[in-house]
C-alpha cells in the first residue's frame, strides 16, 4: 500500500454536485473531496472518516484515487 503525506488544513468536498470548502477533519466516509497539488486539483474518495494517529500526531483518511479507478 502506498502512503503519501500531504499538510492541508481545508479541501473541497463534493456535496451533492456543489464543491464545499470545509475543514479536512470534516470528511465524512465516502465523500469526495479534491486536493490542491503544485498547482493542480486531485479528486480522492474517502475511505474511512479522519482519525487520529499517536504515532504521526495528526489526523489521517484512508483514500482512494479518483483520477486512476477506470470502469469496465
């Protein structure tokens, strides 16, 4: 599995075909939400809602990656 670290403190997520700005602690399971990257958007589906890791000492979301899951 890979891991990536990225610091964010708002995103926007999809909510029913409006982009929301809210707080990334505020990603309910499930939702889409997107990341801005160097300059450019990244669609991700949460996975889990945010928890909080002792180890990292900050909240982490499992995810998928919108932009690699094809259909067919």
């Amino acid at each position: 599995m890979m891991q990536q670290t990225v610091e964010v403190k708002e995103v926007e997520v999809l909510i029913r075909g409006i982009w929301t700005k809210k707080k990334f602690t505020d990603i309910q399971k499930g939702q889409t939400f997107k990341i801005e990257e160097n300059g450019r958007a990244k669609k991700y589906i949460a996975r889990t809602d945010p928890y909080w890791d002792e180890m990292y000492e900050t909240y982490i979301i499992d995810l998928l990656d919108k932009n690699k899951i094809s259909i067919g």
